[in-house]
C-alpha cells in the first residue's frame, strides 16, 4: 500500500469528490493510491503551480512491481527519459513534462 502526506488541499475527483486537508494521510480509509496518481500529485501541477503530495511511503509488503513509477527515468548527466520516449534535462522539468503526459496536455 502507498501513503503520503496532504501538504496542500485539494478536492480528489478519484476518491468521489473526498476533500484532502493539508496534514492528511492520503489515501484516505476506503480508497487506494495508484502509483500513477500519487506520481502526478507529488509533481508541480502545470495549472496551479503547486505540489499536493509529500513523504510517501511504500508498504514493502505489497507486489513491487505495481509500485514502481517507471518515468521519468535518469538516464545519466541529469537527464530523464519520459514515458514517450523524449529526453529532458533536470529532474523536476522531468517531473512536470511527465505529469503533463499524463494528463493529456
């Protein structure tokens, strides 16, 4: 099981509209973090310019391999490779263009 910290409020659509306070457990009791979501939280969010998830902790106990965020991967020399195959350099500009994959933009 995945957990993190709430460090800024949101209102999670994926949890039926649950509201996250700063100081939250996410997730709360009855749902699930997806590594995927959890990933695209603990970025920057290109709209709002703003982290929601921090200090996140993986149960050990659960099956690994749908734990691991796969992108961005460091590649050496401080770049990343994205999910589409594009090279970038830094990690957080890796971080935000992969949230910004996965969301569509």
């Amino acid at each position: 099981m995945m957990t993190a910290k709430v460090v800024n409020p949101f209102k999670e659509l994926q949890h039926n509209g649950h509201m996250y306070n700063a100081g939250d457990t996410y997730p709360t009791e009855g749902f699930v973090a997806k590594a995927e979501r959890v990933f695209f939280l603990t970025g920057v969010h290109p709209k709002y310019n703003k982290i929601y998830l921090a200090e996140v902790a993986i149960d050990e106990q659960e099956e690994s391999e749908e734990l691991v965020l796969e992108h961005p991967k460091h590649t050496g020399g401080g770049y990343y490779e994205l999910s589409n195959g594009d090279k970038v350099k830094g990690k957080d500009e890796a971080i935000k263009a992969e949230s910004a994959l996965k969301s569509g933009e």
